[in-house]
C-alpha cells in the first residue's frame, strides 16, 4: 500500500506536469478573469447529466440540469442543486417524466427564470424525444428549496427551449423556442403575466440558405431592437434580427462564427456588451455535427463583430457542451455547462478583467503557445 509521503509526492509530480503542460500549450492565456472554475458536485444518484441552467434566485444561485441513466432514457429527471452557505447543495429531483398510468418518459433541457421580485420559475421538457415533447412549468417562491405542482403550457407551447428568457422594455417576457418536428423552426412564446397567459410569434423564415436552427438566445439592443443567436445544421451560428421587441423577425442568415451543430448561450450585460458562449468549431464538410470541445466565449458591442476572450474548457476528450450564461447583480458573469456528460460545471468570470483579441473571418485568433485540438485528436479520444 502506497505510503502518505508517496501519494503527496506522486500528486505534487502530477499538480507540477499538469502545470508545465498546460504552460506549454498557453491555454493560461486564455482564461484571465476566472474567479471560480468548480464542480457542482462529487456525487451523484445518476450516471449522465446535461443541459445547464443557472437563475440567480432572491436568496441565492439556482441550478438545474437533467440526469438519469443517459440521455432519453425514461429515469432521466430534472435536478436542482442551490448555492447557500458557500456552498452547493446536493441534486435533489424536482420533476420527473411519470405519467398518469405510472408509465415513463425522460425530461429534457431544464430553464430558470427569476421573476423580478416574484417566483422563480422552472421550464423543462417531457417526451419520448425533441420531436415529440411537450412543454412543463413549475414555481417556487422559497429560491428553489420547494415547488410548486407540474403544470402543462398550453397546447402547442413548450416554453424556452433551452435559453432563458428576457424580460423586454415593455413589460413582455420573450421565451425562445424551437421545434424539431418538420425540420428545425425557431419561434417565440410571449407573456405578458410571467406564464399564465401566452401568444406565439413566428416561425421565422428560414432565408435563402433554406437554415435549420434551433435553440436560440436572445440579445437586446435597446430601443426594442433584439438579435438572436442559435444552433444550426448548417457549419454556423445563425442569426435574426427585430426591431419592434420581437414582434416581427428577419430572415436567418449565418453569422460569421463557426458551429458545430451544438448548443449556445448568450446574454447582454448591463453596460450593452454581448457575451457568446459556444463550442468554436467548424467541423469537416461532410459532417455538420462537429466536436463538442473546446467550450469558448467571446463578446461584441454590435452582435456582429466579435472579439475572442476566453476558453473554459479545452481537451481533446469531448464533451464539455450546452453552456447557460448569466449576469448577477454584482456584475459578475457565471458560465455553467456539461462537463463530459459526467458532472455540472459552474465558472464565474469578472468580465472587467477580460482580454479581447478580434476575431477575423470565423477564425479564433491565434496565440503563441496554444494549439487547439485537431480533428485527428479527436478522433483518436473517440475511437
């Protein structure tokens, strides 16, 4: 049996190659303004985990994702874990997939939103699959320690499909939705009550690429001009664009920004700057579904050029993926995301402390010492 002395000296020997690695590959480069960099937690009731969302409730961060035995499988439930007395709770199940007859079905993307002063709210998914599922509410008025009963959206709606939604200069929380049914649509579900009542926009026209996008995210621009940011089937982040709070939308149209057929999240800060969190890759072009890693961020002031700042994740071991961003009222931007399917990550980041290198022509732009991972590397760690 190996002695104390022998296990501080062979962790101290793996800390020091850690190090040097990540020295040599200048990743450190990449990640100034991180203040926390954690795990949500070390254990866990369930083997797979997914689809990030953060809300900063009246008395403290709340967190929830889906977990079970693996994605679409029927034991997968909607977890909540909240941040209180510096430090995470466990997950404890708030919402399953069990049917009237006892029969069940997975949960799916769970979303928070904090009413301002009100509820905090719980949207999430129940279905055999993304083309079938049907949209969840649930409400807690004690910051997540307790909830209300399920309650169905209406007919037809499914609430925020994966992002959160925005609370609009007029009064009007906008939840930006997709469906998968018939090819990949993206369209709006607009309440002026916080979830009692509902109208929809939309969908938005596919534009002259004939685009399939999903789970967008909204950005404001003041003055009732949004964008929106989403996943796409096409090697690109999509965009749109309105100038009437979302009542009427542009056509896609690709962004300049690279996707690999995989989540995003973006948010706008107080001051006006946009913050994008994405997987930047362009993958191969036989394959509009490319790596999961690394996981990046990057900002703009017009959400349309855009300046590379950070990496939170970068391996050759996929997946670290579905990211959620926020702004708490101290300022600060919390990243949370899947950390290989395996656990939650949770990143705080002081955005005054960022460094912006430009992005040129939908490429990351290069620095001394760093490599990204190949597409032979991933390959490699996937075989």
């Amino acid at each position: 049996m190996m002695t104390i002395d022998k296990r501080i000296t062979t962790m101290l020997f793996m800390l020091v190659s850690f190090m040097a690695t990540a020295q040599e590959n200048a990743l450190y480069k990449w990640r100034q303004g991180i203040i926390t960099d954690e795990f949500i937690y070390d254990k866990a009731p369930f083997p797979s985990c997914h689809s990030a969302t953060l809300a900063e409730a009246q008395n403290g961060l709340v967190y929830a994702f889906f977990g079970g035995t693996r994605e679409r499988d029927p034991d997968v439930e909607i977890y909540v874990c909240r941040y209180e007395n510096n430090a995470w709770t466990a997950p404890a199940s708030v919402a399953d997939g069990v049917q009237e007859d006892g029969s069940r079905l997975p949960t799916w993307n769970p979303v928070l939103y904090q009413i301002p002063g009100g509820d905090l709210l719980l949207f999430y998914k129940i279905g055999p699959k993304p083309s079938a599922w049907w949209g969840m509410l649930k409400r807690s008025s004690d910051g997540g320690k307790t909830w209300s009963a399920a309650e169905k959206l209406p007919e037809g709606y499914l609430g925020p499909i994966k992002n959160k939604p925005v609370l609009l200069s007029n009064g009007n929380l906008i939840a930006p939705t997709s469906t998968e049914g018939n090819g990949w649509n993206i369209h709006f579900e607009i309440t002026s009550d916080f979830g009692k009542t509902w109208r929809k926009v939309g969908p938005i026209a596919r534009g002259e690429d004939d685009l399939n996008a999903i789970q967008p995210s909204v950005l404001d621009h003041g003055n009732g001009k949004l964008q929106i940011l989403a996943r796409s089937r096409n090697w690109a982040i999509v965009e749109s664009w309105s100038a009437d709070n979302g009542e009427t939308w542009s056509p896609l149209k690709k962004t300049t920004l690279p996707n690999n057929n995989s989540g995003t999240d973006a948010v706008t800060m107080k001051n006006g700057t946009h913050v994008l969190v994405y997987n930047h890759v362009l993958p191969p072009k036989e394959n509009p579904k490319g790596a999961r890693t690394p996981l990046n961020v990057a900002t703009s002031k017009d959400g349309k050029n855009w300046d590379a700042v950070l990496i939170l994740e970068d391996s050759p071991i996929s997946q670290y993926s579905y990211p959620a961003v926020i702004q708490t009222q101290d300022g600060m931007l919390h990243f949370v995301y899947t950390w290989r399917r395996q656990k939650m990550k949770h990143v705080v980041v002081d955005p005054t402390k960022l460094k912006k290198r430009k992005i040129k022509n939908g490429i990351w732009p290069a620095v001394k010492g760093y490599k990204l991972p190949t597409l032979e590397t991933y390959k490699a760690e996937e075989e």
